[in-house]
C-alpha cells in the first residue's frame, strides 16, 4: 500500500507519521534532538508538527540530549579512542549544543585521553614491525592526528612508544 505524500495528510495523520519515525529511529539507537529534527524534516514533516513531536518524547524522557552526549562520549572514546576536539565534531554534527558539548566533554578526565592513544600506538605498532622508524612515526602520528589528537601530543606518544618499543628489543 503506497504511503500519503505528507502534503495531503491530515494534522492527525502528520502527528501519526512523525510520532512512527521518532520511535522507529529510538528503536534502532539513542539520537539527539537535532538528529530526530533533521530525520523528520527530510521526511518533510512541518517545524510545527516536529517541534510538538520531540516535546512530547522530551517530556516523556525520551528524548534527552545530555544523556545522549554522556554515551555518545564514553562509548566512542571508549571503542574508537577519540579525541575531545573529534567527539566535539562528531557532537555538533548530531545537533547536540555546544554548551551542553563543552560540558560533557570538561568531565572528560585528560588522563584517559593520553591513555587511549598509548593503546592506539601500541596496537598498531603490532603490525609494524618490518617499517623503519620514520615511516612508523609518520603513520602513527598520522593516525592520531585523524582521530583528533593535537600535533604535540599524538609526536609526545609516538616518540614514548617507540622508544618503548626499542628498549623491549635491546633487553631480549
């Protein structure tokens, strides 16, 4: 059965068809709002209709950027070990605000972050073994550098990995 275009749909049947995709969306994962807004605008629904939408599963606690931008955060840090200037981007690309960003991201323990990117090194250096130093120290620098570390710190923990790592050989 073909679905009716949104322009001839009655305020029922809109209110109907956003409530379907905003729970359809929360069923695969947790979105922000601006996900959710953006989602109901390619579908066309009107501001209106979206605005009185999302405040209903906002009300109903469903909706809840902050919570959002706390797992979003942890999980990415956590599998992907990104930085806080790329979850900051990836934030802003899902409509989180910057304010409530910079919040969840100032509990972000710093120590963490340095310790996420040893682990990035060190897992990558595994495959590296037949490359010379400097071509090590390019890509790994490199790879930090695309998961968002600054330049100082991602050449800091290369050059401590790789001097780790040739210490572990002499002693053997």
């Amino acid at each position: 059965m073909a679905r009716t275009p949104v322009d001839e749909m009655t305020p029922e049947e809109l209110a109907s068809f956003a409530k379907e995709v905003v729970v359809r969306k929360l069923s695969e994962r947790a979105h922000s709002r601006g996900e959710l807004s953006q989602a109901l605008a390619k579908k066309q629904v009107p501001e209106g209709v979206v605005d009185a939408t999302l405040a209903k599963f906002e009300m109903a606690g469903l909706i809840d950027d902050e919570d959002f931008a706390r797992s979003w955060v942890q999980a990415r840090q956590r599998g992907k070990g990104l930085s806080s200037r790329a979850l900051a981007d990836e934030l802003r690309r899902k409509g989180v605000d910057d304010e409530l960003t910079k919040q969840v991201l100032g509990e972000l323990d710093p120590e963490v972050e340095l310790e996420a990117a040893h682990r990035l090194v060190q897992t990558r250096l595994r495959s590296m073994s037949r490359l010379d130093e400097a071509t090590k120290m390019r890509r790994l620098v490199g790879m930090l550098a695309r998961k968002g570390y600054a330049p100082q710190l991602a050449v800091g923990v290369v050059r401590s990995e790789l001097g780790s790592e040739a210490e572990a050989l002499e002693s053997m």
